[in-house]
C-alpha cells in the first residue's frame, strides 16, 4: 500500500470518518475524544480509510446500545488513536490471526453479533494493518468483556529517517495473491450501509479495481 506522508492533522481527520460513519448509522451512538497536538507525517485519506474500516467494524461487532468511542491523543513522539466498543469480546484464540487477509475469527457468543458477523469480507482489519505500518506506526488489539475492544494506533509524528514523502509496506506474503483478485470490474451489491460504506473505503483506491457498489440487484 502506497503511504504519502505530509504534516497533517489528525483531528479533521477522526472527524470526518466519524461523520461518514454518522451518517450511514444515525442510531448508534458515537463520542469523539481529542487531545493534545494532534499533527503527525500522515496521509490523511488512509488514515481516514483506517478508521472508518475500525468504526464500521465496532458497529458491525459490537453492542448496538453503547456507544462507540474514537480518541486521539497527542504524546511526545507520536499521536495515539483509539476505537472502543462494547459487547462480546473477542475470542483469545482469534487475536494471533486477526489482522490477516481473509481470516476471520471465531463469532462471539451473542446471537445478533453472529449474525451480523456474516456480512464480514475479512479485509478490514489487515488493510488497517498495512496502514498502521506504512506510517512506521503500530497497532494493537486488547478484548474484555469488562473495557470492551479496543483498537490502538500508535503514529509516530516525524517520518521515517530518510525524510521520504512516500513509503511503501514490505509486501504480506499473501499480497499478491490478493492483488490479483482485486482486478478488473466488481460490482458489490450490498442493502446494509455499514457494509457498503466498509467495501468503498477498503476497495475504492486500488487503481487495478474498478468498483461499483449498489443498494439492491436491480440498480445493477
């Protein structure tokens, strides 16, 4: 994945994926948490690809009831983002495997997270990944039932010691295979937002792909 890394702010960023969010999900309940200096060597639309495909995750995974938290914080060397839901917590078994390219995890154990765990492509959490790492940065993962599961992003501020405007993440094994389904035309029909809204922002840069997404069959 291409990373072109500038000065950015990373508040306009939370905000607008979060608007995004908002507005294909105006029931669930979402809190916004900023602080501190919030500029950091980023690209503001992967980084936005990034959350979105977290929040999306939290709504799809987590309790409908509770609301969804995305925070960011200014530290020393690097700015710290965080995705918080509720709900079932994810099985210890599925966390070693959880940000691979087609994997998907064992299903909680609530009935109405099962059902909405179907609709997963099992590409969100490694395009995050690829992400996270083309900014020099981390990403972690911590599940409970009493704090939730919680998404940390750890982006460092400067750019990597060569000063590059760009980098570049070292291929997953898996990457070219997965690039070489990625081509041609795909239209994606999809009746749930969250779904559609995941597959834009997961699929919508890959210039190889030409993608259409469509609420029912007969707009295809």
């Amino acid at each position: 994945i291409a990373i072109e890394l500038a000065p950015c702010d990373l508040g306009p960023v939370c905000e607008a994926a979060l608007e995004a969010i908002r507005a294909v999900c105006p029931d669930q309940s979402f809190v916004s948490r900023m602080s501190g200096d919030l500029v950091a060597a980023a690209d503001a639309a992967r980084i936005r690809q990034a959350l979105s495909n977290l929040l999306a995750n939290a709504v799809q995974h987590g309790d409908r009831d509770a609301p969804i938290t995305l925070s960011a914080e200014g530290e020393a060397g690097a700015v710290v983002l965080r995705v918080t839901n509720l709900g079932a917590p994810i099985a210890a078994e599925a966390l070693p495997t959880l940000f691979e390219p087609l994997v998907q995890g064992p299903t909680p154990t609530s009935e109405d997270a099962h059902e909405r765990s179907k609709t997963s492509l099992g590409l969100g959490l490694f395009i995050v990944r690829e992400i996270v790492l083309g900014h020099g940065g981390t990403i972690e993962v911590a599940s409970s039932l009493e704090h939730g599961t919680v998404f940390t992003l750890r982006l460092p501020r400067a750019a990597g010691a060569e000063g590059a405007g760009a980098a570049v993440v070292a291929p997953h094994p898996g990457a070219a295979e997965l690039r070489a389904q990625l081509q041609g035309r795909l239209a994606y029909v999809e009746d749930d937002p969250v779904n559609a809204l995941l597959v834009r922002e997961m699929l919508g840069g890959i210039p190889e792909l030409s993608l259409a997404v469509f609420a029912t069959a007969l707009e295809a």
